[in-house]
DNA sequence: AGCACGCCGACT
DNA sequence: GTCGGCGTGCTC
C-alpha cells in the first residue's frame, strides 16, 4: 500500500523484494525497494542489486527474491539502487532452500547464499549471456539399474521416493565413456536424437583406470549405480545431483556417469575449482536439465527441475560444513527433497545412525542390492601371530598366507590407522611421551631416519629432553603407514610396496603385484579390486573416545573392504565381538541400529537434536530460560570454556531436544540473538578492544562428543 | 555494522 | 535553561 509513484508502465512489477548479503541476524528478513523506471527490465528475480540502507548512506550489496506488485512495507519505499548484472544468479528455489537451511540451523539466510552462490565473475557472465542457443542435446538412453532386485531403485525414482541404499560392494567395469558430440559453432540447431558424431577428443573425457585392457573402465559399485540413476533421470528430463565426500569419489564417480552421460550435460562442482569454473558451473547447472556431481557444495547447485539428489556415504565427515551455519549435506538434501519434490538416495557401505534413524523412522525405504554380493571378511581376532616378519607387521597367520598368496598374481591392499613411521615417540627411560615444547602436541617420525617432529603444529623437535626425568634418548611408539611398509618389504622380498596416506596421494594403482599400504580412507583404487585386503589397527582406531568412533571406524573398513574383487577376502585383524560379525555378515546397519537405541536412552544425538549455547554466563543462562519447555534431558553446562581465542568469562551449554521441537527451538535462539546482538553495547572501560558477541548458537555440533583426533597430521 | 533518537548529569 | 554522555532501536 506504501508505494503511490506514478502508474506501472507496461504493467511491470514496481517493487523488488530483496534479501540483504548481510551476517547481521537482524537484517535477515525481506526488504522491499522500489524498481525505478530505468531498471525494469532488469530488475528481475535472481539478480544482483545495490540497495540504500537509511542509515549510514550506506548501499547494500543484495539479491532480488521477487518483484510483486505492491510491497508490504507501510511506508515510503528507496528505490533500487543499481543492477549489478542482468544475469539471475539466485534461482527461486535455492532461495527457498537456503532460507529453510538458515531456518533449522538458526542461522542467518545470506551465511547459506554464501555457500550456495559463487562469486561474481564479471567474464563468466558476459560469456553465458553471449551464449549461441543450444543444439538439441543428445538423447540419453535409459539404463536399469543394475544390482537391485525387481526395480525397486527405478521405482523409487519414478515415484520421487526416499531410500537407504546399501551400495553393490566390488568394483564392476563399465563400457567405454558415452563420445562428445562435436556441436557445429555458430550453426543452427541438429536434429535431436541423431546418431552421435565421433568423438571429440578436446572435451574432458578422463583417462580411465583399466582403459586399455577391455575398452571399459573400472568404477566402485556405488558409481555405477549413481550413475544410472542420473542417467535415468536426465532422460525423464529432470535434473539429477550427485553428492560425494572428495575429489578421489568425484573422479570415480565422473568417469562413471560419462560412460553414460553425454559430457555436455555433465556440471562438475569440486573444491580445487576456481571461482570463475564454480560461477560457470552454477550458471550451466541452472540452464536446464543435467547431472550435477560434485563434492558437498553441490547440494546447493541450481537445478530448474530436480528430479534426484543422491549422496554417498554421508558418514564421511567432510560433509560436516565448517561454515556457518554449519549445516551438514544430508540435512541440506533432506530439505531440499521435501522442498522440491526430489527423489532422494543416501548410499553406503555402512550405515551411519543418522540414516538408521530415518530408516526406523519409516522415512527411508531400506534397500539393499540384489543377492548381495558381499566382501568375503574372515575376522581374526583370536588368531596368534605368526612369527617373524608378520609378527613385528601385527598380522596373523592365516592373514599372512592369504595375503602372500594373493601378492603373487595382484595388489594386496593393507589398511593402517596413521600416516608417517612412528606415530608416537615415548621417553627411552621413563616411558613419558613426547611432547612438543611449543605447543604440547605429541611428537613423532615421519621416516624411519626422520628427526621428531611434531604432530599438531609440524615443529621440528631438535635436543629432545624428558620433562618428567630429564633423560634426552627417545622410543619410538606405534606403526605409522611408512613402518608397516619397511617391515612388509622385509617380509615380502622383491613385491612391489607402495605407501599411500596423506602425505604421499595414490589415486590409483595398476592391476600387477604389489603390496598396497595405506591409511583410511587413502586406499587407492585398482581395477577389477584387490585380491585381498587386510585391516590392521582396528583396535587402536577403536580407542578413541566419542559418539562416532564405532560408526567412523565401520564405514572406514566397509570402504576399504568394498575395494576388494569380487571373490577376494577381507581380513579384519584383531577384532572380534558385534564389530567383526556386523562386517562377516555385511549388515552394517545392525551396529547403527544398537548404536542409534544407546543413544535414544541416553538422550544423545542423533537421538535427539542439540544446541550449543557459548557466551557470557547471562546470555546463555538467559538463552536456555527463553527455551522453556522444550529441552529433553538435563542441560548439559553451562561450564566455562578456556582457550586462547575465548574471552575470559565464556561459557557453553548444551541443551539437547526432541526433532519435533526444532522449528520452535531455532526460532527462539535466533530471537535471542537478535535481541543480544543489538543490546550488546555494554563494552567494559579501557582495556577490551572489542566486545566479543554475547551469545554464539551452533545446533547439531557433535565437537563437544568428540575427541579430536590425536593420530592425524 | 553504523547511525539517529532520547533521556539524565554538569555546565554557562 | 542547554550540551552531550551513551544506552536503545532501526535499517524497506
């Protein structure tokens, strides 16, 4: 009713209504300005603008949501300052996307349009909008998806319903990358459906693993299947993406949806990219139909007509986004599938007990790959251990055998918690460890000759002297990757030995003899699988406190275990109990399940949400009152939390409470915020430079049930 | 964030 | 009487 300027010409919309690129929680609402007549026809939804905010003369960076006829704002409206670029960036539904994102997480809408909109590049732009039309793309052919019984995964496609899908284990090989069609530039458009020129070489058809032997290439089970599903549903012309935990998967699971998906219809999204190949890629990935595949910033990639969104293995904790509002992939695709209508796959080996939970909840469908073909484990717990070399190596007998034997004709694949040689070094006399004299952390070797170094902070640890005896000789303690292999050597003369952990990257190895080292989650791929696989270190990657070590340490051997070929055998060494009959029996969500009921008695996530509350005492004691009724359990805290970075006097708590109780509980921390953001001003006289913000919400962070990790560089 | 508005103490 | 301290609230 605000707006009484002169008529709409051409009966344009007049008002833009726009979301401000501000972190401050008060300024996260809709803001309407007035589209001035030189900007009509540009103003549009989607695009960047400049807008005056009163105070300050200051002009604000913003995007417009959408342009209604009549604001809602009572009062005189600014009018738009400036079009940054005619090209609409923000699609509708990732605005809503990240609105409900910003919503669970009580945080701040332009915090996720952070996340979810690369920068602007001014090149990208001009290119996209000089783009010639389209030739019709190439038709894509309808792959069953293979591994699943009577099309239950087709079925869940078609009918955009939601699954837990135990991945097809073993790497199965695909026929050759679907060939680039060569567009005439500048020509018209091709009949649609044509055969497909011959390839053109330029395009970025990876070189695959195994190539050269059979004209296929080698993928993991799960690539296979993501891929099919994409396929499928490109052909029904919706969009599919295709989320993975790093850059080795996104390589796995590219070379398999090209051999089935034309390259052009292809948007990669990867963190090594730059921002202009980002921009590119969103601004294609919105341009209609295609396969987005891409690591966890692709959940957020534009799709005009999202038909599928699949992750694999959600457990893996790159997808815990370290920025605000930290909000995790799955939950981000959870929304957006309820938004958008989606199908929704979450993929694994293992099965993590937020997934287990949906499933008992009847929300997932649990479905699980025809007539299993599952890794062969022999656990080997109660084994003795061999003597000699296999005996300083930790490998039992039968292991060892197995493992020989297998080395002669292939890669043997041998999984070790740590990187390096000596993962720890102790006192020589009074057995104290090592510690770094900077910054406390525990020393190490990265060689067998290596000076000690430490861990956390990399220092150097030169005169080394005991601080509880004085003593200046050092022991070293625990197997590193780069141990295991000097003692294989030995053990195994004239095999090859390849040592891959996080200092020295293998993607991949040939298919001739070797014996294979490497640190979760490093393993490299081979084609046609390893002839056999050992697992080494259970019990001490077992040690470690906090909710996720089992189910961390499950997914860890499961993905390992999936590497090996079909008929190989897995040895897990040293375990015994539910962990190694989960892994016998290939029923991983069974530990999920037992997992998921201890957490439900304790009122642990994620059998409950929680929310943590750092700050002045006030603020959060004031925080947890404002939250009523809604708590589950006793209130964790508040207990003060110490650190460099704290101000002193911080505290944190942590409430925990039901799902249920989501909308309402984030609704009132963020109100909270609000309210303390902009009555903060209390600075004490003189010597605080600047006061810290009174109150810090973060929901869902697993960190305080956490032991860091003391193992990792 | 910045900036205006407004309500109490010390001053010409 | 007025000036200005900074606590409080607002930004279309």
């Amino acid at each position: 009713m605000g707006s009484d300027g002169p008529d709409t010409p051409n009966g344009a919309h007049r008002v833009a209504r726009v979301v401000l690129d501000s972190p401050l929680p008060q300024l996260d609402r809709l803001f309407d300005y007035r589209i001035p007549d030189a900007l009509v026809d540009s103003c549009l939804p989607g695009v960047r603008v400049r807008v005056p905010l009163r105070t300050g003369n200051r002009i604000a960076d913003a995007y417009v949501v959408e342009t209604p006829d009549e604001g809602s704002f009572p009062g005189d409206l600014s009018a738009v300052a400036e079009v940054v670029s005619p090209v609409p960036v923000l699609a509708p539904e990732v605005w809503r996307l990240a609105r409900a994102v910003a919503d669970r997480a009580a945080g701040v809408a332009s915090d996720v349009l952070r996340l979810a909109v690369p920068p602007r590049q001014v090149r990208v732009e001009k290119a996209f909008l000089a783009r010639t039309a389209d030739a019709a793309p190439p038709a894509v052919a309808v792959p069953a998806v293979t591994g699943y019984p009577d099309g239950v995964v087709e079925r869940i496609l078609e009918d955009c319903g939601r699954a837990a899908l135990v991945a097809v284990a073993h790497p199965v090989r695909l026929p050759a990358p679907v060939p680039a069609v060569a567009v005439p530039a500048g020509v018209g458009s091709q009949p649609a459906g044509s055969a497909p020129a011959p390839a053109a070489a330029g395009t970025t058809a990876p070189d695959p693993v195994g190539t050269a032997e059979h004209g296929g290439s080698w993928v993991p089970g799960w690539a296979r299947t993501f891929a099919e599903a994409a396929a499928r549903t490109l052909a029904a012309e919706h969009t599919a993406i295709l989320v993975v935990p790093d850059f080795r998967d996104l390589g796995e699971l590219e070379r398999a949806v090209h051999a089935m998906v034309p390259p052009e219809r292809v948007v990669r999204f990867d963190a090594k990219q730059t921002n202009g190949q980002r921009a590119k890629s969103a601004l294609l990935a919105g341009s209609g139909p295609v396969v987005v595949i891409g690591n966890r910033a692709a959940v957020y990639a534009p799709a005009a007509d999202l038909g599928l969104l699949a992750i694999w293995d959600d457990g893996d904790p790159s997808f815990m986004e370290p920025r605000a509002p930290y909000v995790h992939t799955r939950d981000v695709a959870l929304i957006r599938t309820v938004q958008s209508g989606a199908a929704l796959l979450l993929a694994a080996h293992a099965r993590s007990t937020d997934v287990q939970r949906l499933v008992e909840l009847g929300w997932l469908e649990d479905v699980r790959p025809h007539r299993a073909v599952v890794p062969r484990v022999v656990p080997t717990a109660q084994q003795t251990s061999a003597e000699g070399y296999a005996a300083q190596a930790r490998i039992p007998s039968s292991a060892w055998r197995a493992a020989r034997e297998a080395s002669r004709t292939g890669p043997v694949l041998v999984q070790v918690a740590s990187p390096g040689f000596a993962t720890g070094l102790a006192c020589a006399e009074c057995g104290e460890r090592a510690r770094c004299r900077r910054c406390g952390g525990p020393l190490g070797n990265a060689t067998s000759g290596g000076a000690p170094q430490c861990r956390w902070c990399g220092a150097l640890a030169a005169g080394f002297r005991c601080t509880t005896c004085g003593n200046g000789t050092l022991r070293q303690v625990g197997n590193g990757a780069q141990r295991t292999a000097e003692e294989l050597g030995r053990a195994f003369p004239g095999t090859r030995i390849v040592v891959a952990d996080g200092l020295r990257q293998v993607d991949e190895v040939d298919g001739r003899p070797a014996v294979v080292v490497a640190t979760r989650g490093a393993e490299p791929a081979t084609p046609g699988g390893y002839a056999c696989v050992l697992l080494l270190d259970g019990e001490r990657m077992l040690a470690r406190e906090g909710l996720r070590v089992a189910e961390d340490v499950l997914r860890i051997w499961a993905n390992a275990a999936a590497r090996t070929a079909a008929g190989g055998a897995v040895y897990l060494v040293g375990i015994g109990g539910r962990l190694a009959t989960a892994m016998v029996t290939w029923r991983l969500d069974l530990p999920a399940s037992e997992e998921l009921a201890d957490r439900r008695v304790l009122h642990f996530p994620p059998a409950v949400r929680v929310a943590t509350l750092t700050g002045t005492e006030q603020a959060v004691t004031a925080a947890v009152e404002a939250l009523g009724d809604a708590p589950v359990g006793p209130v964790l805290g508040p207990v003060p939390v110490e650190g460099a970075k704290t101000a002193p006097g911080t505290v944190r708590a942590i409430v925990r409470f039901p799902y249920a109780h989501g909308n309402e509980v984030a609704a009132t921390l963020k109100a909270e915020m609000i309210r303390r953001s902009s009555t903060r001003r209390a600075v004490p006289r003189g010597s605080r430079r600047r006061a810290a913000p009174t109150l810090r919400v973060r929901l869902d962070d697993l960190e305080p049930f956490t032991e860091p990790r003391p193992d990792w560089p």
